[in-house]
C-alpha cells in the first residue's frame, strides 16, 4: 500500500505561482511513476504531469511552458511548480503514484486562480 499526501494548494492571483508537493508513504519501493492530475468543478479528471523512469516527464498542451514537474532523489515526494496560472488552472489538484503498487491517490488540494 501507497499512501499520498499533498499540500501547497491555495488562492493566487493570475499570473502568480504556486509549488505543490506531494509526499509518499507505505511500499515506495513499488512506485514507478507519479502525476498530477486535476478536476474542474463539474468536469473530468484531467492528466496535468507524469514523471517516469529515467525521469522522463509529459506535459498536457494546456501546461507545457508553465508548470514543472520534479521529485526528490529518493522518488517519494513529487512537486508541481506552476507559473503564470490562469483562472482557467482552478481546480482539484491530486497527485497519483503507479506501479507494481497499483494506481493510488492522495486526497487532493484545491488551487483556486483569482482574476
């Protein structure tokens, strides 16, 4: 068993940045890749990141030249930096692990973008 847990999620103004973090605990070892994804009041579960082996990392179109993902060396707490965030990028920002663990998600933290 996975567990996850993120923080970093809050009220910004467009244009501002926020960093989310994501922390892993349990059978670790079992994690190949993680993401990020996030949901829309009222809409689907949408893929934001992944970072995989060799760290090899995929962006959503919607993203790519504003958020980073990263993680630590010993691959068990992710990050998500966004930049230049739109009211477009509120949402429910959770963070997903997979593996020979199975797929896991952690709570989610909201990000709410004003104007």
């Amino acid at each position: 068993q996975v567990q996850l847990v993120e923080s970093g999620g809050g009220l910004v103004q467009a244009g501002g940045s926020l960093r989310l973090s994501c922390t892993a605990t349990g059978d670790v070892s079992r994690i190949d890749a993680m993401a990020w994804y996030r949901q829309p009041l009222g809409k689907q579960r949408e893929l934001v990141a992944r970072i995989g082996n060799g760290e090899i990392t995929h962006y959503a179109d919607f993203v790519k030249g504003r958020f980073t993902i990263s993680r630590d060396n010993a691959k068990t707490t992710q990050f998500l930096q966004m930049n230049s965030l739109k009211p477009d990028d509120t949402a429910v920002y959770y963070c997903h692990a997979e593996g020979r663990s199975g797929h896991n998600w952690g709570q989610g933290t909201q990000v709410t973008v004003s104007t």
